[in-house]
C-alpha cells in the first residue's frame, strides 16, 4: 500500500509543482503586462467642475446662484421586489406623477436617472426610504431667486449646470469655474474609490450684471400692465444708460421661470429684444432727419411740401393720416408726416441715408455680451429703389431689433457718439479681483454733438402737448421720444392686415440724457398707436427711475416735489427667501388701471369703435378729429345734466 | 486527557489485533500547516468580504462572523475527533452516510432548497451545504468499508462493487443538483482511495473509462458547462463573458507580482473579481501578496501532504491508513484542483480552497477530517513506522 500511497504523493506533489510554476509564469512573465491591464482598470479620472458662479445685478444682488443637490437614480434590476408599495411615497417626495416613478422603475435600462437635481433636504427623504437599488450623486442646481425677472437676460443652464441661454451661455466659461480633474480609482461597479483631490469647491468667479433690479422690476411691471390692458401678444422695454450703454433693464413679455425652463415655450425663452426684429416705423424718421441736418441738407426751419395727405412716387402714393400742406422739418417729425420724411429723404439722397443708418448701427449686430443677436434687416444699398428711399424714410422696409433701436438713440442721447451696449459689468473673483471687465466702447461719432443737441430738441417737441407722444412728458423733466406704430409684416410676405407693433423710444433728461427707454407693445388690440399704447409705458418708467435714481429736475421745468420726496415705487423686488415661498413672484400690475377701461374707456380707439362701443354702452360721444381716440374727457350738459363724452381723434404716423 | 484516552482505547479496540492503540503526540508539522492555513483564511476572508458586505448588507463583518461561527463549530468538530481513538471513527461511518444521503436527497426537494440551484439546505437562517459535508462523509466510509474488505478487493463484485454503488449514489445526487464539480471530485476521492486501498488496475481503468463518459455528458448537457471548456481550452476568448472572472484572476495575480501590493490593498476584491471571497480567494491572495504568499500556500498544502500521506502510510490499521489517506487526499487534491482553476490550469469547477475559502460547511468538513487526520497522527508509533 505504501508504494500505491508514494505514487499518490509523487502525483500531488507534481501538481503542486505545476500550480508554483504556473504562478511563477504569470508574475514574472507575464506580470508587467498583466499589471498595466489591471491598473488601467482601476484607473478613474474625473472633471470635477466647482460650484457654478452667481450672476449679481449691479448692486450685487443674486439673480441667479447654485446650490449643492443631488440627482437620484436607479438600478432597476436590482429594485427590492416590494418596491411596488413605495412608489406613491417616491411620487409624493419627488412631487412627479406616480405613473413617471412607475415606468421608471419598470425600466428594461441598467441605469435611470429617477430625478436630476433634487435639494438636498428632498434628497434626505428619499435616502431614508432605504429603497436598494436606489441612489445618488452629488450635483448643483441653479437657483433663480426672482423666478421670472429679467429671465430673457439670464438664460437658464441645462441638468448639467451648463448655461444654455443669455448670460448663462455668454459668461458660460467664467461661471463654469476652472475645470480640474481628480485622479483616483474606481471599483468594479465604476464607482470612485480613493479619489485624491476634488470634491466641491466654491465658485471661483462672479458675473456683475450692469442691470438694476429695481429698474428691472419697474420695467417688467409696467410693461406687463400695458400689455394686460392693450390685451397684446407681446411686449419688451429696454433702458439702456446712453452714457455708458450699460443695459440698465431689458424686459419681455410673455416671460418665463428659469427655474423650471422645460415648462415654457421655447419662443418665450428667447431673448426678443435682441433675437427678433421689427419694423421701426416712425421712429426712424428721427434717425432720418438727424442725418439731414447732420449734413446740412435741411434745417428745423425748412419748409417741406407735404402734398396735402398724397404723394406719387412711380406707381406707388403714399399717404398721410392727416393730410398737411407745408411743415417744417421740426413739424415734419412731430405730425410725424410720411410724406414729409419722404421729401427729407430725397433731399439727403439714399446713399447718404444708408450710410447714415449703418453708421446708427442698422442691420449689424450691436456687439453686445449676449448670445444669439441677429443683424435686422437693412436691405442693401443695390436693393435701394426710389420707393424703398420713400418707405425706409418713414420706417418701413427696414428691420431692427429692440437693441439696435435703443443704440441708436443712445447715440443721440450721447451727443453721436454710438457705443457697443453691454450686460456684464465684470467677473469677479471671491477675493474681489476683476478677471474681466467691461464699460463704455465708444465705436464712432455717429453725427456731429451739435447735431444731436439739434435732434433731442426736435425730438422734444414731439412730446410737448400737440405732439404725438404727449403721453410720455414727465412733469419736471425735460423729456424727448419718438413714437412709431408699423404694421407687423406678414411671414407669407407683404403685411399683416390686423397686425401692428406700436413703440416708443425716448430719452431723459433731454439736455443730457441719464436714461434711454424703448418699449415696444406687440400687437395691441385696444389700440395701435405708439403714442397711445407705447409711450405711457415709458412715462411710468421714466418716472419711477428718474425717482429711484434721484435726477434731479430739468431747469425751468416745475419739478414735482411729491416724488423726489417720496417715491410713489421703488418696488423691492421679493427677497430670496420669499421668493422660494409658494407665492409667485409676479412682475404684472395690480389690475387696478385696467378697471375703468371696460365700459368708457376710448382710448386707442377707431372713430368706428368708439362710436360702437358708445351705443352698446347707452353713452353720448361727440368726437373732434379724425384718426384714433387719443383723449377723452366727460362734460355734462348744463340743460339736461346728461353725460357726453367729448373724444379728440388724432392720426399718429 | 490521558486517562480518558486510555478508557476510550479500552472501550474501542482495534478489531483485529484486540489491543489498544498507542496514542503519541499530534503531529505538530501537520497541525501547524493547518494553523497557519486556517489564519490565512481568516486574514482573506476579512479582507475580501469586508466591502462587499458594507456595500450590500451595510455590515461590513457580516461574513466574518458568519464564518468564525463555522470556524468555531469546525475547531470543536476538529477537538472531539482528536480527543476520540480512530476505532470510534469507524461506528461514525453509516450514520454520516446516511446523514449525507438524507441531506442530498432533501436539497433536491422542491421548498427545501435554497437559492437557484439546490445546494443548500435552510436551518433558521444558518445555510448548509449537504455536498459538503457528503465529501467527509465518503472518506470516513469509503475508509471503513474498504478495510472491511480489504482482503476480498481483488474481486470486482464482492470487494468494490457495494463501494461502488454507494459512492456512485451520492454522486448521483450531487450531480443532480447540480454540481458538476462536486460530483468529479467525489468521484476522483472514490478512485484515489480504491487505488490507495488496492484495487487492480484492470478495474481502476475501466472505472476511469466509465467516469470519464459520465463526465463529457455532464459537460456536454449544459451549456455553460460547455462554454467553461471551452474559455479554458482559449483563455483569451470572451473576457466579458465566461472568460471574464479567470481574466480578471489573472490580472490579479499580475498586479500582486513577486512581492504582492500589501495586506489589505487588493483592488480586484473590489467587485473586478466574482466569488473573491469563496472560490477565486487565492486570486487575491496572489494580488495582495504575491508570489511569496501564493508559494506559502502551495507549500503549506504540500506540508499537509506530505505529513498526511505519512500518515496513511505508517497508521497501524488498514481503517486508520485508509482514513488518513482519504482525508489527506480530500483537503489537498481539492486545493490543487481549486488553485490550478484560479490561475487557469483547470476549467473552472466551483471546489473551494480548503480552511480559506469562506464557505461555513466546507470549513467545518475540512476541520473534522482534519482533526481525524491529527487523531490519526497521534497513533503513528515510531517503532510501527520503523518497521512497516
């Protein structure tokens, strides 16, 4: 038996023999080899990006910051069975339909995201759950603590915390933080082990807006109140600093929450005011007429033919609402005559008029900080036929944007010196050092100092009483406009039959403008003109800003000591805090103004709609002038004590 | 102790030679392999099951524990064998046949079973593994039966037949579980201890013949069992597949190199490696320790071996040689086989890595055929062993 036992040990021993040298053969030989393999393996390396950079208005108010969050996700496969009886709890937590829990713990995929960016307290509930096969990440979200204010301006970042819109996007480099990598290893499930640096840092730059949350606020207020009364579709403000050309608001209507972008329409997200154009109308006529006089083709005195309401050109007549026979140049932009802005325009001829109007920076882009600008439409000196010369006199046939509007002005408003507007003041870093700045960029002298002191005096006559933009005169300051009412163009070609854009843009204080504001109301129902829709809009904003900035008054104008003691607004825009509270911050008026209008109020009305209204409503109208309503006032007549209501009628382009 | 023995040896006395067995002292060589084998599994076990259950039971000591109940309830096992003479061994015989029988016959009734396939039985809440405890029970009653017979083993019939069937039925059963690799092994410890007792080799081959058909159906029935054939056969095919967890082995032993990475700093153990705690433990091993511990290992198996089959050989009964000899063989052909599967020699079986390998059942048969194997150790008399 002892032989049979030997062989059995020399057979084991030889096995362990084989198994020593196998061992020996995959160290030594293959070792190296098989070591690289295993450390690329474990090898993990990971961007760790640090906290997202807040966005602060100039007076260092957050709009916009990030906080530590979590997103959750799922196994599915490896769910506990009873998850079953946990889904409405997740429902509940998560605040997301019961049936998205269930098809997302139903997933065929190894992997699902349950819900991205979750706050950290929401996150601790789930995580007490103890649901297997459920788990987190650590992420950021970004908060927008005003929720809807100034939301065109800001953008709005994606689940990754990259900015996809306006400043997000712009400024998306310094906000982002300087990207650094973590070098450690990872398990076999791909989760990091032994990660060596990383973690979460704070946010290494902070973006300065040059907008003024409280004039932001004003703007967003009252545009939304023109826009609730004119029942339009649409509407946006812009006050731009003509000094700087720091954008001190920009505010559009329909707006939307950044917090929560996914819920609106891509269209509302966009930023309007310098992605969308319109057509300027009468507006223009003072970029015109600047040009004229900077020339020295004609002076405020000159007299213009206005032809008495029609003017052929070619095969084409052009009209006036209210036919004028002579004006003067300065009339001539205060009737706002097409006719006459016509005649100025043949006498400056259209190659100096185009130049004119791309030196104002028509159909380039503004330069400013934001992404997706557009060039507006103006049509090329080629395309120029002596009718496109007549109708880009008055507005029509050339597109701006809000932005290029504005700049324009500014120029004006900055004795013709146009310059490069901007949204960011600088970056700074958390010691307080600017990494980038930006201020005024001067691009050219548009036309002469003189001339621009020329043109705001015309442009002030505008809205002195008999102006069409009486509606915009500020007691106490000197103030200069234009108003514009053009008729939206149509997408299939040609114009809209119903639709019209009315505007305003106008300057204060004249003698040197401190502030430049255009508001533009998309498609108003009740009315259609600029000076009826659009330039109370600017009034109420000029006002209030002229208060919170504390300008003083113009000399030889009364200034009204009502205000400058005590401002009737400044709105603190809601806290932080209360706006993470259920009550919605919402930048629309109190509804109060809208009361009056429903049985009589004409104002903005046709002759025709006024006369309607009147009988449907049992009133006594008696109307002067032909046009649309742009004044009423109630008389009662001293026989019968009976109540009428005297409208005065006016023309505005 | 001594006079205890001395009652026992008088109660219990070898059959033929009616006189009680002298009783020396253990034989210090194979208890120290054991020792140091069985400190080897504590130290791996900790190390690679302590992530594992933090990750998925949150208790990072869950296995530990589990596996120092079983280490205690096998050192107990391995102290009452040791304090027994081998003649009582041999009245254990049927009962642990039949106690293995009943057990394997249960693991494949349906509701008995626990887990996927049939291989454990459920005692609140402690899992058993009746293959296991099969493999001892085999040994200790091949050694009984085989010395019964040991004069009538010449014949095919009267001598290894009944030792046949027996056996044959529990690999039967094992099979049916299935575990494949249970049943090779139950089928290699029958051939080795029929070989050890004498069988002739006209039998043996035919045996071997007989096994090896059953074993290319096995492997041919199923089809993962077909597809480890084949990774082993090219080892470098379907690394995401079959051939991932041997890939993975061996990148473990790559890393470890010649000096291993240290103590505890394993990398593969975290969730690259399947079964790091049980079966592939000597990857790990291999990764954290390198080829010095790995050698260890093998020698240490070796050392038992050796001092084991020195045993069988110089034992004064035919039950007792027969014994040491089958649980020699059991603890180190199986660690061979389970080492020559980790680093690629073999196709891949499921045989745990004897006193290592965390698996509660396997470590408490290895320890009471260990503690039998150092009872028997105790008997070797130098005088016998000089002139048998």
């Amino acid at each position: 038996m002892s032989g049979r036992i030997g062989l059995v040990a020399g057979m084991l021993g030889v096995g362990l023999l084989l198994i020593v040298a196998r061992l020996v053969h995959l160290t030594v030989v293959q070792g190296d080899t098989l070591a690289q393999r295993a450390a690329r393996q474990h090898r993990h390396r990971e961007t760790v990006t640090p906290q997202r950079g807040a966005i602060v208005d100039r007076n260092g108010r957050r709009l916009a910051f990030s906080v530590g969050a979590e997103s959750l996700y799922v196994h599915p496969a490896k769910l506990p069975t009873d998850v079953e009886d946990m889904i409405p709890a997740l429902a509940q937590h998560l605040s997301l339909p019961a049936q998205q829990v269930d098809a997302i713990l139903h997933s065929s995929k190894p992997f699902v995201w349950l819900k991205r960016g979750v706050f950290p307290q929401e996150a601790s509930q789930i995580k007490a759950l103890r649901v297997s096969g459920l788990d987190s990440k650590s992420t950021q979200r970004r908060v927008y603590p005003y929720r809807t204010l100034a939301a065109p301006l800001l953008g709005f970042v994606n689940v990754d915390a990259k900015g996809l819109e306006g400043v997000e996007k712009a400024y998306n480099h310094y906000l982002l933080g300087p990207v650094s990598h973590t070098l450690g290893e990872r398990d076999g499930r791909q989760r990091a082990i032994l990660i060596r640096g990383g973690g979460q840092q704070p946010e290494t730059f902070r973006v300065r807006l040059t907008l003024d949350t409280t004039l932001q606020y004003v703007a967003e207020r009252e545009l939304n109140r023109a826009v609730q009364h004119s029942r339009a579709a649409a509407g946006s403000v812009i006050i731009l600093d003509p000094q700087t050309f720091a954008i001190l608001a920009l505010a559009q209507v329909p707006a939307f929450d950044p917090n929560m972008p996914g819920y609106f329409p891509p269209d509302t997200r966009r930023n309007r005011v310098i992605s969308d154009y319109y057509e300027p109308g009468s507006t223009l006529k003072a970029l015109l007429v600047a040009a004229a006089l900077d020339t020295g083709q004609v002076s405020e005195t000159d007299p213009i033919f206005c032809e008495h309401g029609a003017y052929r050109v070619g095969r084409h007549t052009i009209h006036d609402v209210h036919p004028y026979g002579e004006l003067s140049v300065d009339r001539v932009l205060t009737k706002s005559s097409n006719i006459g802005a016509a005649k100025i325009g043949q006498l400056l001829g259209k190659e100096r008029y185009y130049d004119y109007l791309r030196a104002f920076g028509l159909g380039q882009k503004t330069g400013v900080d934001l992404p997706g600008e557009i060039n507006g439409n103006l049509p090329s000196l080629r395309a120029w036929s002596r009718i496109k010369l007549v109708t880009v006199s008055f507005g029509q046939g050339v597109a701006v944007t809000p932005l290029q509007l504005a700049c324009a002005y500014a120029a004006l408003a900055n004795d013709g010196m146009l310059m490069r507007p901007y949204v960011v003041s600088d970056v700074v870093t958390r010691t307080g050092e600017v990494v980038h700045a930006n201020g005024p960029t001067p691009l050219r002298q548009v036309i002469q100092p003189e001339t621009a002191r020329r043109i705001r005096t015309l442009l002030e006559h505008v809205v002195e009483p008999g102006g069409t933009g009486r509606r915009a005169h500020i007691q106490g300051f000197r103030v200069a406009g234009k108003t514009g009412t053009s008729q939206k163009s149509d997408p299939r070609g040609g114009y809209s039959e119903t639709g019209r854009i009315a505007s305003f843009i106008g300057m204060v204080p004249a003698e040197q403008p401190r502030l430049v504001i255009l508001a533009v109301i998309d498609e108003p129902q009740t009315a259609t003109y600029g000076g009826t829709v659009a330039a109370p809009v600017f009034q109420a904003i000029a006002r209030q800003a002229l208060t919170y900035l504390g300008v003083a008054g113009s000399a030889g104008e009364g200034v009204d000591i009502q205000w400058a003691a005590r401002p009737p607004v400044s709105p603190a825009p809601p806290s932080a805090e209360s706006a993470f509270s259920s009550e919605a911050y919402d930048a629309g008026g109190d509804g109060s103004s809208a009361d009056r209008s429903e049985v009589d109020d004409f104002i903005g009305l046709s002759l025709r709609a006024a006369m309607r209204k009147a009988s449907a409503n049992g009133l006594r109208v008696v109307a002067h002038g032909s046009g649309y309503v742009t004044g009423q006032r109630v008389r009662n007549k001293a026989q019968t004590g009976e109540a009428v209501y005297e409208l005065r009628l006016e023309a505005d382009w | 102790m001594k006079m205890l023995d001395a009652r026992l040896s008088g109660l219990f006395t070898d059959a033929r030679t009616a006189q009680p067995l002298q009783c020396g002292p253990v034989d210090s060589w194979l208890l120290g392999a054991v020792l140091l084998l069985l400190l080897s599994g504590e130290l791996f076990v900790l190390n690679t099951t302590y992530f594992y259950a933090f990750d998925r039971f949150d208790d990072a000591y869950l296995f530990v524990r589990k596996h120092n109940l079983a280490l205690v309830i096998g050192c107990l096992g391995c102290l009452v064998a040791l304090a027994l003479p081998s003649t009582v061994f041999r009245t254990l015989a049927y009962p642990a046949l039949i106690g293995a029988f009943v057990s394997l016959c249960l693991v494949l009734l349906p509701g008995f079973s626990h887990g996927n396939v049939q291989r454990w039985l459920s005692f609140g809440g402690l899992n058993f593994q009746p293959s296991e405890f099969a493999k001892g029970a085999v040994v200790l009653y091949l050694a009984y039966a085989l010395a019964k017979k040991a004069d009538r083993l010449h014949s095919f019939v009267y001598g290894l037949l009944p030792s046949l069937l027996v056996v044959g039925c529990v690999v039967a059963l094992i099979a049916l579980e299935p575990d494949l690799g249970g049943a090779v092994f139950i089928s290699l410890l029958l051939a080795a201890v029929l070989f050890a007792a004498g069988a002739r080799g006209r039998h043996l081959a035919v045996l071997a013949g007989v096994g090896l058909l059953c074993l290319s159906y096995g492997v041919l029935s199923a089809e993962y069992r077909t597809d480890r054939f084949l990774t082993f056969l090219d080892q470098s095919a379907d690394l995401q597949g079959e051939g991932y967890q041997l890939d993975q082995s061996r990148l473990a032993f790559g890393a470890g190199g010649v000096s291993g990475v240290g103590l505890g700093e394993s990398r593969q153990k975290m969730f690259y490696l399947p079964e790091a705690h049980t079966d592939f433990i000597f990857a790990v091993i291999g990764e954290e320790t390198g080829l010095w511990g790995t050698t260890g290992i093998v020698l240490l198996f070796g050392l038992f071996g050796a001092r084991g089959l020195r045993v069988a050989a110089y034992h004064p009964t035919q039950f007792g040689r027969l014994l040491a000899f089958g649980c020699t063989f059991f603890i180190v052909c199986q660690a061979g086989i389970n080492m020559a599967v980790v680093i690629g020699l073999l196709p891949i079986t499921g045989l745990p890595l004897p006193f290592v390998s965390y698996g509660g059942s396997a470590l408490v048969s290895s320890l009471f055929c260990t503690g039998m194997l150092l009872r028997l150790s105790r008997e070797v008399q130098l005088g016998e062993e000089a002139h048998a």
